[in-house]
C-alpha cells in the first residue's frame, strides 16, 4: 500500500526533499501562490502523498457540484507516490496546498527545516492497523509479546512506538519486512500484518478471519491526512487558505450526508478504482473524517495537545537528530478559527 510509505519519514529523505526545495527555491519564489486559468478561475494545485484514492472524496465532490467553481476557484489534484516527494512540491510553491498521509511526514520536515504548517486535519483518527487471524488473534498490544509482525520497512519506527507506549520490550516481537500483501498472513509466514483499514481490496483475502488493533487504540494517536501550507503562504495569501478550507469542509460535509453518491463520484473520476470496495471504504472514511471532536468542533478540527503528544513521542524516540519542532512552528490553528462557523460539525 503506497500510503504506508508515509508513515515515518526518514531524515535522508527530508533533507533530500530540502535539497529538492534549495534547487527549486528560485523558481518557487517567481511563482504567483496561484494562477488564474482560461476560465478566469483560481486554481488550487493540491498535492498529495499518496495515490488519488477515497482520501479525497470532500475534494472530488466539492468539485462535481460546483464548490469550488461558485468560490471562483478550480482543483487541480496532483497526485503523489513512492517517488514524489509532495512536501518539497508545496514547499517549493510548485504547489499552493498539500495533504499527506500521516502527521509524524509534517513534524520530521519542520524539524529538518522546511518551513511548512499545518492548518486541518482530515482524518480524526489515523487509520493504520494491525491485523491478525481469530486463531491467533492479537486485540491488544500485550498479544503483540511472542508474535512475528510483517510491517512497511518505514512504519517501523509506529511498532517501536507502539511498543514503548505499552512498556513492551522489542526483544519481544520479531520483525519482518513486508508490504501490504496479506498473503503472510494467510499462509503463516506472520502473525500480524500492518496496514489501512481502509484498503478494503487488500483485505478481502482476510474474509470473516480478520482480527484489528489500531494504532490509534494502541496508544499511538496520529493524525491522517493533515492540510498543510508554508509559512509565507499563511502570511501573504491567508484569505486564498480560508476559501479553500471552506470549500473542502463543505464538500466532506456533503460525503457525510451522501456517502454512497460520493463513492460513485470518486471512481467516476479515477476509473481505476473499484466502485464495490469504495462503496464499503466510503463508510470507514466517513467515521475517520467525523467523530465526537467534529460534532463539537466542526470537520478538520486538530488539538495543540495531541500534536505535542506526537512530538514528543516521536523526541522519546530520538527521531529528531537536531531536536524537535516547536508546535507552534508546526501547526497554525487561524485558519480553522476563521473557517469555525462554515465547517460541517457532524459525528
């Protein structure tokens, strides 16, 4: 699964997107924050970290009924990968607006360097999960003790974290390398394997069988798929952040009320996607999007609390080599402020 690439960015490749962002910084800086295409709209270059995939059904809805066009603005979605580095994409101006899978990609880029902030957080709750079989199930992480764990070679560094929240010794879990193949599972090469719950084509191969420990449930609570800008974009065009957030909180809050239709739109738009999978996706993005935080608070509310929490787990960890970020450094809470009354408060 590509988004699991995300989870843990490695200070090699932060500091090479740096070096992506020194190359291009020249460039960056001619650029307007947006230009305005033929039809004399505004347009939103938002650049992802992942695959286009049911991450964006606010934006692919908010964009078929018009949202976006009744703003004066249009979307032009980006999509990202294995080998695009999306943070350097924003932070270079190649892009006005970015959303990457997980909150730790956004906290090891500040600390190395690159001025960029959050402003929304998608997904309430992170969606990355252990999975197991009801013959072996693990429900907690002291069933972690004794189990062989088949994880993405990046999101290591969540089962350290896991590990550690719950006072579990590492010495005590094997570790493989493996990708989203569920296959290990059903064979018994692994006891556990890691992945999105969300990514209903990959598990189907675990059928009535399947078994789930989220990270988030284990102690680990991250954000996914933050909204973030750079800094001299919060400074010199605040007014363009709060259109756009007002128009994606818009467009979620539309999937919460038509979730169905809006799986529809979203495979209309990428054929590749399969319409029966998103039809079941669609009602788990719709629980990762709204919860009781969204009902009080309204869609993409994020705490200053929980981000501090990360960070410092993340510091317990040493991830950060020249220390950690300051949060307020990292996150920028204006434009949820000025958005409050228009985002959608379901949950």
């Amino acid at each position: 699964m590509i988004r699991k690439k995300e989870l843990a960015i490695s200070r090699r490749n932060v500091l090479q997107g740096m070096g992506a962002v020194s190359a291009g910084a020249m460039a960056g800086t001619m650029l307007s924050f947006g230009s305005v295409n033929a039809a004399g709209l505004y347009e939103v270059n938002l650049q992802l970290g992942w695959l286009a995939s049911n991450g964006i059904l606010g934006e692919i809805a908010a964009e078929k009924l018009g949202y976006f066009k009744d703003a004066g603005m249009s979307l032009n979605v980006i999509p990202g990968g294995p080998n695009v580095d999306g943070v350097a994409s924003v932070a270079s101006g190649r892009a006005n607006l970015g959303s990457i899978s997980s909150s730790p990609s956004l906290m090891l880029a500040r600390a190395a360097g690159i001025p960029i902030k959050c402003i929304a957080a998608g997904y309430q709750q992170h969606p990355f999960t252990y999975f197991s079989l009801k013959k072996n199930p693990v429900k907690t992480p002291k069933d972690l003790i004794g189990k062989k764990v088949a994880t993405n070679g990046t999101a290591r560094i969540l089962l350290k974290a896991l590990l550690a929240k719950n006072g579990i010794s590492e010495d005590d879990v094997e570790v493989i390398v493996s990708g989203s193949d569920m296959s290990v599972l059903m064979t018994g090469q692994a006891d556990v394997v890691t992945g999105w719950n969300t990514n209903i084509n990959a598990l189907s191969v675990l059928k009535d069988q399947r078994v789930d420990m989220t990270l988030w449930d284990a102690g680990i609570q991250l954000y996914a798929n933050p909204y973030y800008v750079t800094d001299s974009t919060l400074a010199d065009h605040h007014e363009k952040v709060v259109d756009m957030i007002k128009v994606i909180a818009k467009g979620w809050g539309w999937v919460y009320e038509n979730p169905d239709k809006a799986a529809e739109f979203l495979v209309e738009k990428y054929p590749n996607l399969d319409i029966k999978s998103e039809l079941k996706a669609v009602q788990l993005v719709r629980g990762l999007s709204f919860n009781a935080n969204t009902a009080k608070s309204g869609w993409g509310t994020m705490t200053l609390e929980n981000w501090q929490a990360q960070i410092d787990a993340y510091n317990d960890l040493g991830q950060f080599e020249d220390g950690p970020p300051k949060v307020s450094d990292l996150v920028d809470m204006s434009i949820l402020q000025d958005t409050a009354s228009e985002r959608p408060k379901y949950g």
